[in-house]
C-alpha cells in the first residue's frame, strides 16, 4: 500500500530528472479536456509557465536548489470548484501520474515543488468565504482564499484571522495550513498544530472515484502541516479572533543585551501584543524601513513589535526605563510603504537575501534563558551569524525563536553550525530538508501515514516528501 508509482525511484529526497512518457501526460490532458473544456490547463507548450509554477521561494536554501534544479511539472491544472478538483484527481488515480498540489508558491520548502514530474493543481481559483458564524465566529473558507483578502471581509464582522504569514497579503489559507507552521499572532495563539488552531477539513481523496469528506479537528490533525501529501484539502473550518486596531511600534537600543532583556521582559507582562520581532543591528540597518520611519543608527538593536491600543499607556515608559526609545508608531493598515509584519518572521530573510544573496537562513526554539546559548553561537561564529528573534506560544508558555541569517559557506560548514545549535540547547526545524519529517521533529508521525494511505491509496499526492510513507512497508 506504501509504495510510490512503480516508475518511482523512490529515491527518500528528490528525483529531478524522473518524467512520465509523453503521451501518458497527453493521455491525461485529453481526458480532463474532455471532462472540462472550460478548466485551463498548461502543457509542453508552456514551459515558461510549468517552471513557474513548480516553484516556490526554496532558493533561500542552496541546498534545496541544488536538490530541486530539474523538478517541474509536465502538466498544470487550475481548478476553480470542487468539482473541477474532483475531476482531476479522478484522472490522476486512473492514469497513475503524479499530483501535487500548490496555492500561492510563498513556502520555503519546496512544499509545492512536484519532486517527480507529473500534474500540478493549482487551488487559487478556490477563493470564497462559504459561512461566518457570527455567535462564534467559526469561518468556512476555501482552501485558495488569499489570506490579506480574507481579513479584508472578515473586518466589517469584527473578527480576524488567528495567525497569519509575513506573506498574508499573498499567501493562500490552505498553503498556510498545508505548509506553514506560524507567525504574526504566534505570540497569543501559538502554532498551527496546537489544538484549537484548526477545527475542521473538507478534502479530496486521490482515487479512481475520488471521495469528499469532511474532518472533524481530530480527523484533521494529521493532514495540518504536511505538505498535501495525504490528501486535497479544499475547505477549511477556523476560528477568528476579536479584531483589534494593532499599533505598529519601532523601538531602537544602543546594546543587543538591553533589547535581549526587554524583549524576554515584555513575554513576562499583562500587555496585550501580536508580535514581538528583535533584530540584530547589522540587520537593521539594511531593511527598507516604513514610510516616515527613521533609518537605524549603525550600532542599533531594533525591535518591533504590534500592540493593543491600551498598552501604549505603558509601553513608552516601560522601555524607556529599560533603555529603548520609541522611534515610530503607527496603526497598522494606516502607515505608508511596507507594513510592519513585512520585517518580520521570513520576509527578514526575503530583504536580507535581496541584499546579500549568498546568506541563507535557519530555524529554532531556543533554550530559557536564551542569553548563554545565543552568546556561545555569537562566541564560535561571528558575523557569519547574525540573530533575527521572534516571540511565540510554546505549550502554553511564551519564549523566543531564532530565525538567524547566515552566510553560505557549504554543507559542512551548515552541518557544524547546526551541531552547534543543538549543543547549545536550541531545538532546530531544519529548512534545508524537503520531507516532512526532516523540517520538523525528525521522526515519523504514524497518523499521517495512516492518512495518506487512507486519502492516497496509490501514493501519488506529492510523493517524495513524506519520509514515513516512503519507509513503510508494502
């Protein structure tokens, strides 16, 4: 039941150069023109378009871009109805050609990049607000929802999206629960997979005679955060949250010390935040800051932060007594130029790389307190090493993550620096790995195994990037 398509090299990472005869794929055009005349499809006659759409913004990682150089689609779908999904997967199950499903392409991890040829879906056509229930402000939504476009219908009800991507503005809901993990509003409400986050699924099994089902949050867990490996989700239930008029502050520190402390400080308080970003001052100076923001001195520490309106009778104070200086506020949505969240979480990286491109990028939670772990890594490599921190929920407790920027000096080189990471005591979340498993925990997660074979009984949901599926026997 576990095994990939028999053409498969079942290689446990990638496959580039693994392509479906021609007239299989052309067999598969035919059969969804003929079911559809009216869903677009893309072929060998538009290469510049396949590429396109088998990518998505893993060249943050040399690694990956040496993994994937090759991979493309030979075929794109692009559904804007469940029943143009249907038909699709249906065809795929019957022709045994792989499927992989894509929304906006904002992952870094090659999530949506087909490691083996075959057919890309493309969900961005799936885009409505189906329900709002306004006595608990549960939305359905379909999974090619544009995530700022959601929050733009969702603020005349009073409500916004619980956690939303520094890409929101581009990024679809079902990418970001398909492969995401968190970011603005991971301080109050945690990570995707924590319970609550996500309370229902509707999605398309990969078979002959594809099945529609409807997962309750339980039955959902196992497909949050897989990569669409096991199966098509096309809706989503979430809750929201009360919609608050966030403040977007700009506080500058003369010492990476001072800002340390006042950014583990303010996890201690009773102030109401959104997001709490700290950047190290080499970082600083090269962002493009907001319209009206002044550009940060050469030795500044700058941290960012979104606010409730009711914390700015105490925060000026606050930070002023622990050294930091308020040197720009605005509302969020009333400010020109990038809006605050664009500094944060991975568009860091983005900026950074527009830059510097031959830096990359980690992933981490680090160890409480932070300070000794942090100042051994700062200790061993030096300006190789420059420290973007981010505030999360982490098991009910507020702590600090790292999304440090590095500079590209190989493979052995990243390897030593992660092995350092690890004896420091920071959990990592590698993003130079394409499985499942090897971006996260490492280890296999028996119900996401148990999905896939359920919802893909012939394995050709994204094949490649579910290390525990490509492992299981028969």
């Amino acid at each position: 039941m576990a095994e990939l398509h028999p053409e498969f090299s079942k290689q446990p990472d990638y496959s580039g150069f693994f392509r479906y005869p021609e007239a299989r794929i052309s067999a598969l055009a035919a059969e969804l023109g003929r079911l559809d005349p009216s869903m677009p499809l893309l072929g060998a006659e538009a290469p510049a378009e396949l590429e396109r759409l088998s990518r998505d913004y893993s060249d943050y990682s040399p690694v990956l871009v040496e993994r994937l150089r090759g991979c493309r689609a030979q075929l794109v779908a692009s559904a804007s109805s469940l029943e143009q999904v249907r038909l699709v997967a249906g065809a795929c199950a019957r022709h045994g050609v792989a499927l992989t499903v894509r929304g906006a392409g904002t992952g870094n991890y090659g999530q949506c990049v087909p490691l083996q040829g075959g057919l890309v879906l493309d969900l961005c056509g799936l885009d409505r607000l189906r329900h709002f229930d306004a006595a608990t402000g549960v939305i359905e939504v379909e999974a090619g929802s544009l995530m700022g476009g959601l929050n733009q219908q969702l603020e005349p009800l009073g409500r916004a999206l619980r956690l939303v991507p520094s890409t929101a503005r581009s990024a679809t809901i079902g990418g970001f629960i398909a492969g995401g993990s968190g970011g603005i509003g991971s301080l109050r409400w945690g990570f995707l997979r924590d319970p609550g986050n996500l309370l229902g699924l509707e999605v398309v099994t990969v078979e002959p005679e594809p099945r529609l089902l409807r997962l309750d949050a339980a039955a959902s867990t196992p497909l949050n955060h897989a990569y669409g490996t096991n199966g098509i989700l096309t809706a989503l239930r979430l809750p929201t949250t009360e919609l608050v008029a966030w403040q977007q502050l700009v506080v500058g520190f003369d010492s990476w010390d001072r800002a340390l402390a006042a950014a583990q400080a303010l996890l201690g308080t009773a102030l109401q935040l959104q997001a709490l970003t700290l950047l190290e001052a080499p970082i600083a100076q090269q962002l493009p800051w907001p319209g009206g923001c002044p550009a940060p001195l050469a030795a500044e520490q700058r941290l960012l932060l979104l606010a409730a309106p009711d914390a700015l009778e105490v925060l000026p104070a606050w930070l002023a007594a622990l050294g930091g200086q308020i040197h720009w506020q605005a509302p969020q949505g009333g400010s020109r130029g990038l809006p605050l969240r664009e500094l944060s979480w991975n568009h860091t990286t983005l900026h950074w790389r527009a830059r510097n491109p031959d830096w990359t990028y980690l992933q981490m939670l680090l160890p409480q307190p932070e300070a000794p772990c942090l100042g051994l890594l700062r200790e061993r490599w030096g300006d190789d090493l420059l420290w973007h921190l981010e505030a999360v929920r982490q098991q009910g407790g507020a702590r600090l993550a790292a999304l440090p920027l590095l500079r590209w000096r190989g493979e052995e080189a990243l390897e030593r620096l992660m092995a350092d990471c690890r004896q420091a005591g920071a959990l990592l979340f590698n993003p130079h790995v394409i499985s499942v498993e090897d971006g996260g925990l490492g280890v296999v997660d028996a119900d996401q195994v148990a999905a896939k074979a359920a919802h893909d009984p012939a394995g050709l949901l994204n094949p490649g990037k579910l290390g525990g599926w490509l492992s299981s026997p028969g």
